[in-house]
C-alpha cells in the first residue's frame, strides 16, 4: 500500500494535508482542554455555570427605606430568598439556619449578606420588615416595597408567587419559591441552594461556589 | 438521690394522667409529647405549633379540632414543596393509625395559631386543647420556645 502510494505523485500533497489535520486536531484537542480547566461545570451542586445570569437594574426598599438595588449587590456575596412575614412553618425555619449560616461565615470574615425578599406588599410594610429581619439577625436585610418593586426582582430570577386571597382575605396564605440563591460580588446569579435547607449543607455549598468563581477571575 | 428520683417518677406519672384526668380511660389512648410553639418576631401574629401525638389504641383515631384560650383560631396545615414553591395547604382533620404516631414537626404537619391574645416569649407557657374523634380531648401545657433544639423530647428523623 505504502509502496504503491509513495510512487504516486500525490504523496507529498497528502501528507501535508494529512500533517495540518494533525495539527488542528491537536490544536483542537488542547483548546478544548484549556477550556474545560476554566470554564466546565466541575459539578458542584446548585452551581450555575457556564451561564450565571447577569442581574439587570432592579429597585426595592430595604428594612430602612432605603432603595436596594443592582449597586447593593455588588461587592459581596448575597443569599436572597423570599418569603413573608406572616408565614409561620417555612420561613422562620430559613431564617433561623441562615442567622446560624451568617453567624459562622461572619467569623470566618466572608463578605457576606443575607437578604430576606418579601413576596406580600401588601401586608409587609418597612417597619414590620424591619422588626422581623433584626429578629433574626440585626445584620440581615429585609426588602420590600410596591408589587411592582418587587417583581422587578422576582421576574429577573424567574420565581413566581401566589397570594392566597380567595380561601381567606384577611390571613391569606402565600405561595413561595423555597429555594435560596447565590448572588457572586459582580451581581451575578451563580448558585440556587434547594430546601430542605441544612446550616453545614448551605456552608459546604458556598464555599465550593465561591471557590470556583473566584478560580475563574 | 433516691428521693429525687422518686419526686421524678411522681412528677412524670402526673404528666401522664393530667392531660386526661376529665376523660379517664382505664387505658390511656392519645399521648401527646413534646410539644412546643415557635417564638416568633413581634410583628408576626400567626405562629406554628409542633407536638408528636401517639395513638396507643387499636382503632384508629382523628384530630378533629384544636383550640386555646391563647389564640382565636387554630388550624392544622401541611407545608410542602411543589415545583420548588413552599405552599401550607389547610387539613381539616389528621388521621392517627392504630398503635401508631404522627409528628407535627417543622416543614411537615403543624398547627398554625392566630392572632396571640398577648406578645408571646420563649418561656411562655400556653394551654392548647386537642380533640379527637372519640370524644376525647387532651390539654397540653405547651412551653414558647426560640428554636427546635429547645424543644424538649423532641427527635428530629
């Protein structure tokens, strides 16, 4: 076979063909490489990655009355999750493991804030969010403000929620979104924490998320 | 020593029969342990409540009703997760098996007690009444507590 080709006149031609296939191949083969050691998702659960959602301007009320927005979520790591006041199981259960959550990475110094999402403007005024975040914890925060304020943040993480209304107008039950999510310090949605939800559970999740977003910068 | 372990053993048969004393079966058929309520931030006027209630009998037995003096309602709920959403839906009533328990425990069954006649502390201690099918109710002592590694008797599965 080799003998009969290399009479042929198109040896030369092909083996330069078949040396730049070689090449790119290789060349191929290492690019892709160098891709997965940055950018693949090595797997850690709730991780959102290669594609973490770049938040787009949102306004809200903190527990003080002050606007909340894209700004305030730059340069920390957030944990915000929704909820309302009035909600007796869930909520205070999430509360209460993340007060114990902030508690460590807070004397571990990470740069951290918790932020409670009220998901019942109607009911949820600044001052009974403010009582009820300092409850927890007097570092956490609480935001809320119009309908409108609060789906401009709701509808960028894409949850939704029901208020109860018609079983019983005036201690009407919410339905809410369970989960907590992972915002890195460049207001990107990096991670989505599912319930039930456990302090050494949420830590370890965390921790693997931010050590891989920042392997990444 | 001995006598307090003997104050101990009188204190723990009382607890026993309290509860039941106005409706005294000759064999006890609903024990109710580890109860508790939540502290809940100043605010909130809707708590949760938490207890196991073990059915001793052999018939089954429901939970019809449940009351305090404390609140002006109480309801039985269960939270659940659809789709990722947290929603509490309403029972009307919760069936005990035979020679069998149920546990109201956080992000489960609970009852869900409004408006408190008073602020509420962990400390606190409120009377709730349990009623069941059979005619009979318990009255328990339930303690407020701040969170559910206060909670006495209680093992979490």
């Amino acid at each position: 076979m080799i003998k009969t080709l290399s009479s042929s006149k198109f040896l030369i031609p092909a083996m330069a063909i078949l040396a730049m296939l070689a090449t790119s191949a290789g060349f191929y083969i290492s690019l892709k490489k160098s891709q997965q050691s940055t950018q693949a998702n090595p797997g850690i659960e709730g991780l959102f990655w290669p594609n973490p959602k770049q938040m787009n301007a949102f306004s809200m009320l903190d527990q003080n009355g002050e606007s909340f927005g894209l700004t305030q979520l730059r340069g920390k790591w957030s944990f915000i999750f929704f909820g309302y006041t009035q909600c007796p199981d869930v909520c205070p259960i999430t509360m209460a493991v993340m007060a114990d959550v902030y508690k460590q990475l807070a004397l571990e110094d990470n740069n951290v804030q918790v932020i409670f999402t009220s998901v019942d403007p109607d009911r949820d005024t600044t001052e009974i969010l403010f009582s009820y975040v300092s409850y927890f914890n007097e570092h956490f925060i609480g935001l809320g403000g119009s309908t409108d304020m609060v789906d401009s943040l709701t509808k960028q993480i894409g949850i939704a929620y029901y208020l109860n209304k018609e079983d019983n107008a005036d201690n009407y039950l919410v339905d809410h979104s369970a989960s907590i999510f992972l915002f890195d310090p460049k207001a990107r949605m990096v991670g989505k924490l599912s319930p039930p939800h456990q302090k050494d559970i949420i830590i370890n999740q965390f921790k693997s998320i931010q050590q891989f977003i920042d392997a990444q910068q | 020593m001995r006598n307090n372990k003997l104050i101990f053993i009188i204190l723990l048969s009382l607890s026993n029969i309290a509860p039941h004393s106005a409706f005294a079966n000759e064999v006890q058929d609903i024990t109710i342990t580890g109860a508790w309520i939540r502290e809940a931030p100043p605010t909130v006027s809707t708590l949760a409540a938490y207890a196991k209630i073990m059915n001793q009998s052999n018939e089954k037995i429901i939970l019809t009703s449940v009351s305090s003096p404390t609140f002006t309602r109480i309801e039985l709920h269960l939270s659940k997760l659809v789709d990722g959403m947290a929603q509490m839906k309403k029972q009307d009533s919760l069936m005990i098996e035979a020679e069998n328990y149920i546990e109201l425990s956080p992000g489960a069954y609970h009852l869900m007690l409004f408006n408190p006649d008073r602020p509420l502390k962990a400390g606190d201690n409120v009377i709730i009444h349990f009623n069941f099918s059979d005619g009979s109710s318990s009255i328990i002592e339930t303690p407020v507590k701040k969170r559910i590694s206060d909670a006495h008797n209680h093992h979490h599965h």
